[in-house]
C-alpha cells in the first residue's frame, strides 16, 4: 500500500518560501534540516512529518511556469483568498466558478503555480 508523502517545489531561497508558505497558506515548517554539507532539506505542511506535505527543494532558478504545480483543496475558499490578499501575494487567477467547485491560482516567491480549489 502506498500513501502521498510530498511534492517537491524547486525553491530559489528557502527562507523566504518558508515565510510565504506560513502567511499566505497558514503552513508549518515540519522538517528543516542539513542533510549532507551545504544542501537544506525544507519541508511545510499543515500536520505533522509522516503527513502529506511539501517538499521545498533548492533550486538555482525561478521555475516561472505557466501551469499549475500543486493543487490544495480548502472548504473555505474565501478565507483562503482573503489571507492571499493580506500578503499581497501574486494571484494569476483570481477567484471563479460557481459556489461549491470554485477556485484560484497564486504563484510562489519561486514562480510555482499553486491552485486553491474549493471542495
């Protein structure tokens, strides 16, 4: 039996992916160690660290691509966009469809694509 244990985001500067991951998606830090010299291992999440969660992953470049790299579910898709709003984060597609199946997309500080949909 297999179960879901992380995406992995390239992240350009895991500090401040940490910060917006926080404010923007209300994420916790659930690993943050140095593994081998001179690579960080950074994973958030919303429970624990044998929970699915994301895998920030060093990375020299922005990602900047034009499709979704994670889809989160939230049954609050209002507070979910208020809190983006209060962070001043980069929405790409603000909040559509009919109540019930809406959704948005937010970029990342690395340019990673995430979409909010409403389940």
């Amino acid at each position: 039996m297999h179960r879901f244990g992380r995406a992995v985001l390239p992240t350009v500067d895991l500090d401040a992916a940490i910060e917006w991951y926080e404010a923007a998606l209300g994420f916790g830090v659930v690993y943050d160690e140095e593994i081998f010299p001179g690579f960080r291992s950074v994973h958030v999440g919303l429970a624990g660290a044998h929970d699915p969660g994301v895998w920030l992953f060093p990375s020299d470049t922005s990602s900047r691509v034009e499709h979704p790299s994670l889809v989160l579910y939230t049954g609050d898709i209002e507070s979910s966009e208020a809190r983006l709003g209060r962070v001043d984060a980069d929405v790409v597609r603000p909040l559509q469809g009919e109540p019930g199946s809406r959704s948005l997309q937010v970029r990342d500080p690395s340019g990673n694509i995430i979409v909010l949909a409403e389940m």
